[in-house]
C-alpha cells in the first residue's frame, strides 16, 4: 500500500472553512540585501532541502463521502518549477508597489490538486533588495510551524538532504482510501478506541470535562456575537496588505516602564491603530467600547518543535479602542491577558479541538462553513503573534533584514494582523478585505504612532539642575527636551 498520513481535525478545519472568498493559506514576504541570487541557484537551493519536508511534494486526497478526515499522498506529477515563481516590480522599485504586487498574489487560491505551497523571488526593489514571497496552506502549519519552515528552507545553516532521486508512490483508489479511513477509525489509535478509553476512565475524563467547563464559563462573556461595525461585513475575494515595524528593544523598555509582557505591548499598539482607523471613518468611539480580537495561542510541546502541522488553540480579548491615555489601555490589556491565564481558555480551547475528532468530518465541514457565513462572530478582529529567529538568516550568501507576515481574513472578519519577531525586530502584517478594508494604512500608522506615544512616556525629559539667585537649585527641562 502507498503512505497515506491524515489530517488532524484542526487541520481539515482549515480546508471547510476554505471558499471562493476565503483563501486559507498564511505567508510572507521577506527583505534581503544584496542583489537577487540568480533564480537557478535559488532552485537548486530549494531542491536540496525537498527530502527534508515531505510534505512539499504532497497533495491533499479527500475520503469519498465525508468519511474520514483528508490525506496527504505523494503528487506524482510533482514538479518543482510549478511552485518556484520569478517576478519583478517596475522603477521605481517601492515598498507600496511590492506590497500591491504581493496583496494580488495573496488573493489567489493555491491549487489543491497540487501541494500547497508557492516560492516567489522578487526582483525590482529599491535600495539593492530583494524579496521572497511565500505561500503555503494554513492546512499544512500554524505559525510556529511555518516559521519552522521557512528557517529550514531559507536557511543557509541547514544541511542540505541531497535531493537525489524521487519516486512517488500510486495514487490509492476511492475504494482504497475509503476502507482505509473506517479501518483508521477502529484501530488502537482511532477515535473509536479514543472514545473507549475515554468512557474506561470516568474519574479522569470527568476531571478534564470540569476544567473545560471552568475555562468556557470564564470565556462566557467574549464568546457573545459583537455589535455591528464597519471592522466586519461581507468579504471579496480580493485583499490589501500593509505593514509597519517596530523595535523590539524599544518595546521592552516600555515594558520594563509600565509592566506587562511584550505581547501586552504590542497589543496596546494594535489597539491605537484600531482607534486610529475607527476615528477616521467617523465612528463614535465611547469610553467603554473595545474591539474584540481572537489571539491565537500555540499549543506545541517543546518535543513537537519540526512537526509541520497546527498546533493552536484561540483566547479572546478586548482591545480598549476607547481610552484616550495610552498607559491606561496597557494596563487594561495586561489586565484582561492576565485573566486569560489564569481562566485556562486556550487549554479548554485546545481539549474541544481534540475531541471534535469525534465528530463525522461531514459535520465538521457544515460547522466550518457556518461560522465563516455568519455575519456576527465573537470577534471583530484577529491577531496572532509568531515569535522568530533572533539572529540574522542568510540565505545565498544575502542577510534578511526584514520579514513582514500575512494571514488570511476569515468570514465576515475584515481586517486582522499578524507580528513576527526576528532579529530585534518586530514585523506587523495588516491583511485587509479590498472593499471593506480600503484604508488599513491608517491602522498600520496608529501602530507607528502608539509606539511614539509609549516612548515618549516612558522615557520623560531630561532634567538638569540650575542654581537660583539664593543658591536654591531648580530643575529645569533640558533643551533636548523642547
């Protein structure tokens, strides 16, 4: 028989939710200095490293009938010069223009009868730069897996598999896939004999039940569907995209002034640049209005570091869009994550996904899809934050200097925002709906501006001491400070 590996449940999740008007794949695009390596070197660089990631030589082979989650099989028409792209932006070569270019190609759908991933190398830029563009379906990784990938891939430091001879095994027959699936189901780790020991140990299942229901209870409140706002509406099947960055030393000495952790930091950004954005457009902002973003969390044990896969469960939080003082919304944040703790929500979120592998795959794909349909979810935004290399990545002998992270938005979600860490730096990718979201640069600036703000709080003028006539001292404000 051929290798047959199966999705998990969150995994096939992201497959349903998948639509004309929703592409589900994440990516990126990342700055390197130099002038672009030659586009042959680049794909026997890749080709090297395809032993290493089986996966990028698969494709997806669902179960007749809805009777077991999707598989991944060998592509045995694999070619790699169907995923490596080579593109160029015109003169002059501006950051807006290879955003522009990069929102197009994010707004198309991977092909699913072939693996799910693209390489774009960018030519074009100003300044002696160049970018990689990459691809590849949420179905494949999470975030910490992707970034897994793309230092093994992009990497100058990993050795190299070889990339000798390949042969993909038979595609397996409908009938084939299908006993295999039912005969998945009732083997010792399927779901029946999941199911089995489940009910063979009341004491210990009743234990995880409890915590569940502590951890929804105490979600109670940010599951309700939000109020209407112009953050969500219908979607097309077009995007923009913009960016910002910020220092990540600049972001712990505003922790280190006021507290919190650096995810509190940047999530008190994001929320000036939401109270930016709905300032603009003429919306009233109360004292007490928040904007409710769903943050993913990673639910990797340290041992499943290099498994390509996801491995997330969600919380929710409230972003404080209507305090004025930038030190109070921090401190509201650091509050609500707090609470998030210790509440448990991403555990009680993470045993749910497990145990929706009981459920027929069919129902799990009309669930999905239901919820993308939905015009008022629990949340108006979402934000995940992906932590990466802190150390430069060379790839070809040229230094990346920056990697900005795109996610999909999803269902009646117009905007959401992803941050990746590297190498001091901290890089926010704003993914927004073409036509309901025209105006993302404005939320991308009020993170510029909030950083500014937090700065100049944290760090107050300079003062010097001056004699008075009587030989008093007096602090003044030095000049730096005007």
């Amino acid at each position: 028989m051929s290798p047959m590996e199966w999705m998990s449940a969150i995994d096939s999740s992201f497959l349903h939710v998948e639509n004309a008007t929703t592409p589900m794949h994440i990516g990126g695009v990342s700055l390197f200095e130099g002038p672009a390596p030659s586009f042959d070197a680049l794909r026997v660089m890749v080709a090297g490293k395809l032993d290493l990631v089986p996966r990028y030589r698969q494709k997806i082979r669902s179960v007749p009938l809805a009777a077991g989650s999707p598989a991944w099989i060998d592509d045995r028409h694999f070619s790699l010069d169907y995923h490596l792209r080579h593109t160029a932006i015109p003169p002059p070569g501006t950051e807006e223009q290879l955003r522009q270019m990069a929102a197009r190609v994010f707004s198309q759908q991977l092909d699913r009868n072939k693996p799910l991933w693209e390489l774009w190398v960018v030519e074009g830029l100003s300044g002696d730069r160049w970018a990689l563009l990459s691809k590849v379906h949420h179905c494949m990784v999470d975030g910490v897996a992707a970034t897994d990938l793309m230092s093994l891939m992009f990497s100058d430091t990993t050795e190299r598999a070889g990339g000798g001879d390949w042969s993909a095994e038979h595609d397996p027959s409908s009938l084939e896939v299908l006993v295999r699936a039912l005969a998945r189901m009732a083997s010792p780790g399927g779901q029946l004999q999941m199911l089995r020991r489940a009910l063979g140990a009341p004491v210990s299942t009743l234990r995880a039940a409890v915590e569940v229901a502590k951890a929804t209870a105490a979600a109670g409140p940010s599951m309700r569907p939000v109020a209407a706002s112009s953050l969500t509406g219908p979607i097309g099947p077009h995007r923009r995209w913009s960016w910002a960055d910020a220092s990540l030393a600049d972001v712990k000495r505003i922790r280190a002034a006021f507290g919190g952790t650096v995810n509190d930091v940047v999530l008190t950004l994001i929320t000036n640049g939401f109270r930016q954005l709905l300032d603009s457009r003429g919306e009233s902002i109360a004292e007490d209005r928040v904007v409710r973003t769903m943050v993913p969390v990673s639910v990797r044990r340290p041992g499943e570091r290099g498994v390509y896969n996801n491995r997330v469960s969600a919380v929710f939080a409230g972003l404080p869009v209507g305090l004025s003082d930038p030190v109070e919304r921090l401190e509201r944040i650091r509050a609500e994550m707090d609470g998030v703790k210790q509440s448990k929500q991403a555990v009680a979120g993470d045993v749910l996904t497990s145990l929706s592998g009981f459920a027929p795959p069919l129902l799990l794909a009309l669930g999905s899809r239901l919820i993308t349909l939905s015009p008022r979810l629990n949340m108006h935004t979402g934000t995940t934050n992906v932590p990466g290399p802190q150390q430069p990545v060379q790839t070809l002998g040229r230094r990346m200097i920056a990697s900005y992270p795109f996610v999909p938005v999803v269902g009646s979600i117009r905007i959401v925002v992803a941050i990746f860490s590297y190498d001091g730096g901290l890089y926010f990718g704003v993914t927004g709906d073409y036509d309901g979201a025209p105006d993302i640069d404005v939320l991308t600036e009020g993170i510029r501006s909030g950083m500014d703000d937090l700065l100049l709080l944290a760090s107050p003028p300079k003062r010097r001491v001056r004699k008075g006539k009587q030989g008093a001292s007096a602090a003044v404000a030095s000049s730096d400070a005007r």
